[in-house]
C-alpha cells in the first residue's frame, strides 16, 4: 500500500523519525570531530620526515587506529594475570617473560620483518639546537662498604647523576636522556641468526626481544630511549607493577599503559613512546620491544662480524664492541654511563656456536628440537650500557683459577692448539691477584674471560666479564717478536684493570673519562713492573707513557683533561675524547698523585656500583690525606688538581742556579711564544723532585710564578750540580741558565751515570724540544752530546736519536761540508754502542732484554744511515739468509725493516725483485707498507724510476703509486728521479689520480 497523503497522523509520525535520525547522526559527527579536534591540539608536532607521502588524514586515521588497538589490547590484559619481574636468576620467570621451547618450527630465521612502516616512519623536527645548561647533582653516591651483585632491582639508579631537563613538550630534541624514567632492570634476548653452513646469508642479521623495567622518577607521558638503526615490530608499556609486601612472591593482576604512537627521532637517536596516560611517580613499569637489527660486516662496532679461516675452513663469529655510543644499535636502551641497571642475558644460536657474555651461563635448554640452543647468563650487578658484551663463536679456551675464579681465554681452535694463548693465560690471574691485593677490593663477578678476535678495530675493550681484544694484543706465537710479550702484558694489564676504574665504578658522563682511562692506564703501569722484572721501573714510565704525549702537548692546545659537562653529547665528540691526552698525560698526572702513597680504596668502595665525578676523587683523596701526617700539600688536593686537568698544556720551569730562583710558565711552541693568549697567565701547583750534588733533596713545591729556593744555588765548583725533576715524576719540562747547562755538561763527560737513564733521557728531550721553540740555543743542546760515547744505555741513545735524526740539524743542514762533518762526529760516539749491540744480535741474546729491543731499531737504522760498514755487513747477511730459505738469525725479526732496507739499498736488482715478489704473493703478511717502504731504498737510479712506473700499472702495486712516489722523493737518491719522473709522466699521473 502506497502513501496516504491525507492522513495527517501518519505525515507527522514519519516527519519526527527521520528528524530524530538526522539530529542524532549530527551530533554523533560533531562529538567524533570534537574529539578529535581536542586531541590533535593537545599533542605536539610529530616529526616529519621529508621523504614521507604520509598525509594528515592518513596521520589521523593511523591514531585512530592506534588508540582503539591500545583500548582492546588494554580490555584483554585486565583479565590476564601476570608476575612482577623477579631479581635473582632462581627467581621464577614472570608470565610475560618468553618460553624458547615453544619457539617456531622455522626459528629465528624465519621471524617476520621487523618493518619500520607506519608511525615509526614518522620524519624529523628540526631541532632548536642542545640544552646549554646541563648540571649534574653533586648529591652523593650509594655509600657501598662491601661489593655485592646483589642488589635490589629498587636501587636509586639517580636522576641525580644526569642533567635536569627543563620542562619541554619536545624532550626528543634534546642531547642527554630525560631524568623522569630510569632503568631498573634489563630481561633480553638476543637471537644471532649465524649458522656454520650459511655463513654469508645468516651473519646479516640478528632480532631480539627485551623487557625494561623502569622507575618513574616524575609524571610522564613521553618516554625516551636511546635507539640507532634497529626496527620495530611494537612496543608495550605494562604497569605499574604491582607493590608492596608480597608483590615479588605473588601473582596479581596489572595494567597496561596504551602507547598512542611510537617514533624514531634518528638526530639524537632516540625512539619515543607517546603514552595515553601519565605513568606514576614511584612506580615501576615494563617497557617491552621486539626489534631486529643488522650485523655490522665492516665496521667493527655494534654487533659486528668476523670471517676467518681455522682448521682449513672460512669461519665467522659476531661478537660486540659497544663503547661510547653502540649499545643502542643492538638493543633499545638508556644509552648513558649514569644510567646503571642490572641485565639478565638471553642469547638464542646455533648448536654449533658457543655463547659468552658478562656473566656464567647458567642453563642451556634447546628449542624446537635441537636446531636452536637458548644460553641464559646469570643476572649481572649493576652497570653500564656500554660495558655489555656478547659473543657467539666457535671457539676453544683455555683455563685456570684465581683465588677460586675461573680464568678462561678463548681463541681461534688453531691458536688454541698451537699455545698461543699460553702466555695471556700465565698473565691473567696474577694481575688480578696483584690488582685486588693493591686496591683491597676484591673482583666481584664470579668469572672472567678474554677473548680474541682475528680483527678488531678498538685493539681491546674492557667490558665487564668478557675482555675484547685484537688476536694482536692477545695471542704470542713461537716466532713472534720478544717484544711483542711487553705489548700483550700492558695491554692484558690496561683492560683488567678497568674491571675497578670504569666498571665497577665508572664516570658519571663522558667529559670525566679520564676517570677510568686514567686509572687504567697508572695500574697498566704499576702491574708492569711488578709482574715482569725486566722492564725498567722509571725508564719504562717515562717511554711508554709520559714521553709520547708530552712530545705533543703545549699551551694553546685546547684540550683539556677534564671538561665542561654540557660537552661531549654527539657520539662522535665523545669517540674524539679517547686520545693520547686521555691515556697518556692523565696517567703521568695520577703517577704525580700516587707517589704520595694515596690508596684509591675509599674511592672505590664508595662508589661501587655507582658513578662518579672528578671531585668524588680529589674528596675521597683528600680525606686519606687528612688522616695521615707524612705527606704535606701546599693546598687543598682540589685546588692543585684541578690546575692540571683543567689547564690545557703544561709549565716549564727555568732554574737560575745563580740565586736559586726558579720560575714557571706554560710551554708555548715558537709561533705562539711571543703573542699574548688568554693562557699566558696560566700557573701550576708543581711538586719538585730534585737532586744536588749526587744526594736526593726533599720535595719541594712550587705554588706561584717564581720563586727562590737557596738551597738550589750553585758555587763555581765544578764538582757542585745540581739537576731538577728527578726520576721524571712530574710532567713539566725543566730549562737551566748557561751556568747550570754547563755544569750539566760537566758531570755527563766526567761520571754519566751519576744522572739516572731516565733523567738522561728526559735531559735530551727538554733540550731539543726547548731548542726547537728558541728558549735555548742549539749549541747547548750539541754540547750535551759531547759525552755519548761513554752513553752504554741503549735507551738513552734511542732518545737521542730520535731527537737527532728527525729534526731541523739534518733536514736543513744545507751545507754539505758541515753535514758530512756531523755524520763523522756522530758516528764515532755510536760505535761503541754498535759493537755491543750487533754481538747481541749475532749470539741471540736479546731475547729477555725488552727495554733494548724497543731501543734497537732505532740504533740500528741510524749505525747503516751513517755508513758504519758492519751494518750494513750485517743486513746483507740477514738478508742472503732470507732469500736462500736458510734459517735466519732469530732476533732479525726485531729489525726487519731495517734489513730489508739496507739489503735492498746495498744489493742489485735480484735483491730488489726479491722483495716485490713477496710484497706480489704477500708473503710478509701484514707487512706490505714496509715492503713498499723497503723497495724505495735502492740506490739505483734506474731502479727507482722502473719502481715508480710499476707503480701506473693497477695491477702490478694497485692503489699504492702516490706512496711510492713520495717515498721514492724522500730518499737522497730518489728525489731527482721523482723529479724526472714526474715531469714525464705527469698526464699518466694525472689520469691515475682521477680514477682513484
């Protein structure tokens, strides 16, 4: 039946629904719009990334989508019960923990793509630029009087050691972490895909899965996390845990947090979680990801591999190397040195592998069969990101025990068969014996391994548990080098000891890296000497540390030991502080604070587990001092140190012994000299170590410009002398007036060794390097030389020429008469050295004398330079040796280069051929550049200038025709047929050039 258009009831009835549907779809819109309109104006700008066709209706719809997602997910977790995560490995796992037997039939493999699709894609803000103000609370540190790993997961992990944040709607644009979540606790498992039968494809890639627990420090509803090149499949925030009594030992319902977006921000590498709600203050919380990353096949950093060939096969391990910034691009973390926790270690691998990391492993369990091995490692004490390690490898150890800890080193099965991991493993316990009885703080995890990798950029790390290093620095064969011992002891020595200095007590933020580096590198030292009598307590310090960085360091540098925390937040900056001043200067500074008998104990027991700052030093320091009457200072520790590690260069004091005056002033090099910097005012508080007349004097200080000191006055006696810094503990350089320059001279012609090696040796470079700059004239430095021939300690003549031979005297001497005039002066003095020395050589005896044999090349270079006929004898034998395939004499490896040189430079073109074969075959594995270095020694004109053709050709030297040529142009010989050879080939050059 149709309509009935004259029934009025039957009108208005029809008329009143459809009013009623349309008001009510209205105000349905209006409502929907509305809340949207309110959210949008209440969330910040995302980032925009320019490459991104994602549009803003898009945008809208994909939040939509998120929040109802996050409201269902949210429904179905308040009817789940689950466990709080528990502390201690015994501890049953909470319900959102993973089961590895019920991973997939394919497994890790076979995961899906962790794709950064969607919300993670977000672009980038431009940023406003860093916080300038960033202050560290001075608040103190937990006062730990004994070393345990068991602490509780509730530990102050402080927001006070890291910057206070202004409020800001935008924390992603700041460099250092927000201080309103920190970490409590890592639960993760890494799963390294590498299997022995696809080596190629599967060392790609790795996926993980991780739960943080987090405090909440403030009121929240951003929470930032240090992340670098990994993807994302999704991230959950569950809590707040429950609390109270009984929270640990029951299961109790709990919440979760609803993330309405996640996003990467990759200029300060941070991933962002955007909450609904505001997470509480006090409360804990469980940040869960499951990511995926890639293995790094170059760069040895991040999770990185290595392709090696043992026992006839091409083999690969991954291992870590995650120091400054790295641990961020293998798990989502709280990237920073301050933001300590505890880890519980999972890592998932093929059965064929082994796998290691920071602590014991405390069960294996298979998954999916046998195709999968799951490794869990025993809850780690707390501690920096930046100190976990990971290795996956098929490796064969060694082992011993110490003091009831196992000592393993693992290695290469070929190296491990063939011993070479013998002597790391002689060195390891007692250096963690000698370090602990020093310290008085025992070691506290329950193992300690090192391991070797065939290539590793960082040549070791210190990560705590499982030591790094470069095969180099680790592992001594039977032809190696002896010296080679010394560099395997220093370094084995350097990275035990940051087990204490940066492990277990490590810097707040990377501006006090000197902190632990420092530290490292005085015990590297002290253990030295203690653990190897051979080396020469003074004589070793002085070479291998103090002289290699002060040759470098003046007053305009403007590197500072110590520096202003709101520097140093790019990774790259913080990479940039791990130089010689970092190693090299602060351990002769530490050096300077130790004579004094000051135990660091106090230091470290307060500060275990925890972080600290360079006034937490000078503080503990000075309260040791305060409870003893034997050692004086002229001040405040503070007020002395702080000169040293936040002036940039060092003093050089000038000794009048006339009056007895002596004066200080920051060492400037000649250009800067005479203009006024704002560091020419610059004092030091300058301990004084010194001795007169062959009797050792007490210390002095000078705390001021200048200063007279009777005591150091001289008479006209010869017999009277007097010479400062003795033992060379203090790093400064020391100048004399003529008169004190002369009686110097004096005593060495008269009785040498009344001056110890050392002070010899420091005598010789002040005096050069004050010569180069124009405090003195060169005649006073010459005048010192008048005595070498009586000089019987290699050392001291290794300095000397060093000096000699690579500066201006040669370089400039213009004037040939007077150049081959010195060659025969100096010549005459090394001789007698000569002798001693080539009958070592002859009769194998340098075997245990490691201080001359990094002396040796130096002076056996310089005896073949000058002519002396035995040298080059000697290098003709070794080098017939070589070429027929007899055996060599044992100690030639020490001076190779030098042979290959001067056997080329005094052979024929046979000689010449013989070495580009092997550089051809590289025979001499690793030692290609000094080939090519070797080859420019000839002296044949024609030689040279074939050698520089060979050079144009890609496949005769590929790569290496500007080193040849400049080396070639170095040589007296070689300089005009470069010449030659350029002018007439500069096209071929041209071209060359053009294609590299």
């Amino acid at each position: 039946m149709g309509v009935t258009y004259n029934s009025g009831f039957y009108l208005s009835r029809k008329v009143v629904f459809l009013t009623v549907v349309v008001l009510s779809a209205l105000l349905l819109a209006v409502a929907v719009l509305s809340s949207f309109y309110v959210r949008c104006s209440h969330t910040p700008s995302q980032p925009t990334e320019k490459s991104s066709t994602v549009t803003r209706d898009a945008l809208a719809v994909q939040s939509v989508a998120l929040k109802q997602q996050a409201e269902e997910e949210e429904k179905e977790t308040k009817t789940s019960i689950i466990r709080a995560p528990g502390t201690r490995p015994s501890a049953t796992r909470p319900s959102w923990s993973w089961d590895h037997t019920s991973l997939s039939a394919s497994g890790p493999l076979d995961q899906p793509s962790l794709s950064t699709s969607g919300a993670l894609n977000q672009p980038s803000l431009s940023t406003s630029g860093p916080l300038n103000h960033i202050n560290l609370s001075t608040s103190g540190p937990l006062d730990h009087t004994t070393l345990s790993t068991s602490e509780p997961w509730d530990h102050p992990t402080p927001a006070t050691s890291r910057p206070q944040l202004q409020s800001t709607s935008e924390p992603w644009k700041y460099p250092r972490l927000p201080s309103d979540v920190v970490p409590l606790h890592y639960d993760l498992e890494l799963w390294v895909h590498l299997q022995p039968d696809q080596v190629e494809q599967s060392s790609k890639s790795f996926s993980g899965r991780l739960n943080i627990t987090v405090k909440c420090v403030s009121p929240t509803t951003w929470v930032l996390i240090h992340s670098l090149r990994l993807d994302y499949q999704g991230a959950t925030v569950l809590g707040p845990l429950p609390e109270g009594p009984g929270a640990d030992g029951e299961q109790r319902p709990m919440g979760q947090v609803a993330v309405n977006n996640l996003w990467k921000f990759p200029e300060k590498e941070y991933l962002v979680m955007e909450l609904r709600d505001t997470l509480k203050p006090g409360r804990h919380y469980v940040l869960q990801f499951d990511f995926s990353g890639l293995v790094n096949q170059t760069h040895r950093d991040g999770l990185f591999r290595n392709l090696y060939s043992d026992q006839r096969k091409i083999r690969a391990l991954i291992a870590s190397q995650l120091e400054p910034t790295n641990a961020r691009t293998i798990f989502p973390c709280f990237d920073e040195p301050a933001m300590k926790a505890t880890f519980n270690i999972t890592i998932v691998h093929h059965p064929t592998y082994v796998a290691l990391s920071n602590m014991p492993a405390q069960g294996k369990e298979c998954a999916n069969g046998s195709k999968w091995i799951v490794t869990s490692f025993e809850t780690t004490p707390l501690m920096s990101t930046y100190i976990t390690a990971f290795a996956v490898c098929d490796y064969n150890y060694v082992n011993g025990t110490e003091k009831g800890k196992e000592v393993r080193i693992w290695a290469r099965k070929d190296a491990i068969a063939e011993g070479e991991a013998d002597f790391a493993l002689t060195l390891a316990g007692p250096i963690f014996s000698k370090l602990e009885d020093v310290l008085n703080v025992s070691y506290p995890l329950p193992k300690i391994d090192l391991i070797g990798f065939p290539v590793f950029n960082s040549q070791a790390m210190e990560n705590w548990g499982l030591i790094t290093f470069d095969d180099f620095v680790l592992m001594h064969g039977e032809d190696d080098y002896p010296e080679k011992k010394t560099i395997i002891l220093c370094t084995v020595a350097h990275e035990i000891a940051h087990q204490w200095f940066g492990d277990l007590v490590t810097m707040k933020w990377w501006n006090d890296i000197w902190l632990n580096e420092g530290f490292a590198s005085y015990f590297e030292y002290y253990v030295t000497k203690n653990i190897d009598p051979q080396i020469l307590k003074n004589e070793f310090f002085y070479y291998s540390y103090m002289r290699t960085v002060i040759k470098e360091d003046h007053g305009t540098m403007y590197r500072t030991v110590s520096t202003e925390v709101k520097n140093y937040t790019e990774t790259k900056e913080i990479s940039e502080l791990f130089d010689l001043y970092i190693y090299k200067k602060v351990s002769g500074i530490i050096y300077l604070i130790l004579l004094s008998s000051i135990s660091p104990q106090s230091y470290l027991k307060t500060f275990a587990f925890s972080n600290s700052e360079q006034d937490d030093l000078w503080n503990h320091f000075q309260m040791v001092l305060d409870n003893q009457t034997e050692v004086l200072l002229p001040a405040s520790l503070k007020s002395i140190m702080d000169k040293w590690t936040h002036q940039s260069g060092f003093p050089v004091i000038t000794l009048d012994v006339s009056t007895g005056m002596v004066n200080q002033k920051p060492f400037f090099l000649a250009n800067y000299k005479n203009q006024m910097t704002p560091f020419h005012n610059n004092t030091w508080t300058i301990p004084i170590t010194w001795i007169k007349n062959g009797i050792v004097q007490p210390l002095v200080w000078l705390d001021k410009s200048s200063k007279v000191f009777p005591e150091m006055q001289l008479s006209d006696s010869e017999h009277d002398w007097v010479t400062l810094n003795l033992n060379t503990t203090g790093y400064y350089m020391v100048n004399y007036d003529q008169l004190g320059w002369k009686k110097i001279n004096l005593l060495l012609e008269k009785d040498p060794k009344a001056i110890p090696a050392t002070d010899r040796m420091k005598l010789f470079d002040d005096a050069f390097r004050l010569s180069q700059h124009d405090y003195i004239e060169i005649e006073t430095v010459l005048e010192l030389t008048k005595y070498l021939a009586k000089e019987e300690e290699i050392i001291v003549w290794n300095t000397v020429l060093k000096n000699l031979l690579n500066s201006d005297i040669f370089v400039n001497l213009n004037n040939h008469d007077i150049y081959s005039l010195f060659k025969k002066y100096l010549l005459k003095r090394l001789t007698p050295m000569w002798h001693i020395y080539s009958t070592k050589i002859r009769e194998n005896k340098l075997q245990d004398d490691i201080m001359s044999i990094t002396s040796l090349r130096n002076v056996f270079r310089a005896a073949c330079w000058l002519g002396l006929e035995d040298c080059l004898q000697l290098s003709r034998e070794i080098f017939s040796k070589w070429m027929n395939h007899s055996e060599t004499i044992k100690n030639s490896n020490l001076i190779k280069y030098e042979v290959m040189c001067y056997g080329v430079a005094m052979g024929s073109d046979r000689e010449w051929d013989f070495l580009l074969s092997a550089y051809e075959t590289d025979a001499l594995e690793g030692n290609r550049d000094a080939v090519i270095n070797s080859m420019c020694c000839s002296k044949d004109p024609w030689i040279l200038y074939r050698f520089m053709e060979y050079a144009l050709d890609a496949k005769l030297v590929p790569s290496e025709s500007p080193k040849i040529i400049e080396n070639v142009a170095n040589t007296e010989v070689g300089r005009l047929v470069a010449k030659d050879f350029l002018i007439n080939n500069w096209q071929a050059l041209y071209g060359v050039q053009s294609m590299g």
